[in-house]
C-alpha cells in the first residue's frame, strides 16, 4: 500500500497532491474514482449524508485500491475521529478548528499516546486482531495524517498558536465557510482572499502544508505561490454534471455536422 503509505509523507512535504471530494455515501463511487489517477479522495461526511455503514464501504473501497481516503467528519469530535480511523482512512479533515485547547485535544485523540485514541484490536485499521498492538500503533501514529480546517473568524486571531502544533500535518482553507464568518457573499471577496493569504504566509512561517479549495482552477498558479500544495476540488457531483452537459454538447455538435 505504497500511495497510503506515502500520503502523511508527501503532504508533510508539501508535494502537491490533488484529490476531489466524495458527496454520494457509495461504496461504487469510491471504487470507480479510487481507479483514477489522482493522488486522494475526502468523503465529506461533514456536509454529505454519510451514516457509518456508508463510511465503512468507501473506506474499504478506497483501501481496496490503494487510494489515499480521508474523512471530513461531520463535526469535530473525538467520537467522529475515532470511528473514521478505526474503520482504516488515512486521516481525518476536522472542521471548524480555533480553539487552541479543544484543538489539541482532538489532535490527540488521533494518536495512540497516555490520554489519546483509545485502542480496539478488532477494527479494520488494526487487522481485525491479526496485526501486533505494538505494530499497530507505531504504524498508525506514523501514517495517520491530521488536517486541520480553518474556517472561522476566531481562528485568524491563533493563526501561530494553531501552527505550532506540531501534530497537524496540514491547515485547510474552508473559503466559503470562511467567506459567511467574515460577512462576505463570495469566495472569492477581497476580505476573504486577504484572510486565506494571512493563513498561507502563517504556515510559511512554520513551514506548514496548506490545502485549499479554488472555486475556479484559474486561481490555482496564484495559490501554488503562496504554498498551497493540497487541492480537494470539484466532486464526484460535479463529474457527473460536467459529464452529463459535455456528453449533450459533443451529441448536439455531430448533428450540426450531419
């Protein structure tokens, strides 16, 4: 499993890496974009009607690929955490971080460690008891990658406390969540793109990974030079919507030619 192994690697690193998110709670959808050629998938059981079973299935279809898969969980709480690990993602996406010591907990609560996750030997990330609990957890506390969403207004006045915290391997830039908390209508809104670079050059500073999502693709070169380096774009919603219209206008043009 050479890509999971690699991903908390290559985002420490701040290679770029470019996934989508998983909106349809399927097992199928997961498996088809697991055979795709990009780099991780995010299911999005924050804002998707995920249930733990759905979670389960597309976790194990990812898995089954060798696909990279990490849960947004559908809210930031040591319970949401556990259950996304222990069914075997690569890490979790935790909305809404800015409280420096509720995000420290969290944060632990992902790491096998005196106060951390709590450890079940019959989960799929631990083997259904077939791998060592030692094992388990040297391998779990190296590969697990941490991602934490800034997307609030309070979380712009810790930007340097919540960079210092070692354990997050990358700070993710909700734009449209950001854009309601300061009063914007758009994404892209002057206060809002002013608010995502004070966040690139805080993790500049601490040599932190940040990831975004760009409501237009034209914007990525100007993001890649503040050091953005992890992309969630688009959907499998979206896929399905773009394949649709191209699918009707590629139709509508050969009959033009007839």
């Amino acid at each position: 499993m050479e890509r999971t192994r690699a991903f908390k690697e290559r985002t420490r690193a701040r290679e770029r890496t470019i996934g989508t998110w998983i909106k349809t709670p399927s097992r199928i959808v997961t498996e088809v974009l697991s055979g795709s050629v990009l780099d991780v998938l995010c299911l999005d059981a924050e804002h998707a009607p995920f249930d733990k079973m759905d979670l389960d299935g597309a976790i194990l279809s990812a898995r089954a690929q060798d696909m990279p898969v990490l849960v947004r969980v559908q809210a930031p709480t040591v319970p949401e955490i556990l259950n996304a690990l222990d069914l075997g993602a690569t890490g979790v996406v935790i909305p809404h971080v800015y409280d420096i010591a509720k995000t420290m907990k969290l944060v632990s609560s992902c790491l096998y460690a005196p106060g951390g996750r709590g450890y079940a030997g019959s989960t799929r990330a631990a083997g259904y008891t077939r791998v060592k609990m030692a094992d388990h957890i040297k391998a779990s506390n190296s590969l697990t990658t941490i991602i934490a969403q800034i997307e609030d207004a309070e979380a712009l006045a810790v930007l340097d406390d919540l960079m210092a915290i070692d354990e997050i391997d990358c700070f993710f830039i909700g734009r449209a969540d950001l854009a309601v908390a300061l009063g914007a209508t758009s994404a892209a809104a002057p206060e809002v793109i002013e608010a995502s670079k004070r966040i690139c050059d805080a993790a500049s500073r601490r040599g932190k990974a940040v990831g975004m999502f760009v409501p237009d693709l034209a914007e990525i070169p100007r993001w890649n030079e503040l050091g953005v380096s992890l992309y969630l774009l688009e959907s499998d919603q979206v896929f399905l919507l773009n394949g649709a219209s191209h699918l009707k206008e590629a139709v509508c043009r050969a009959s033009e030619l007839q």
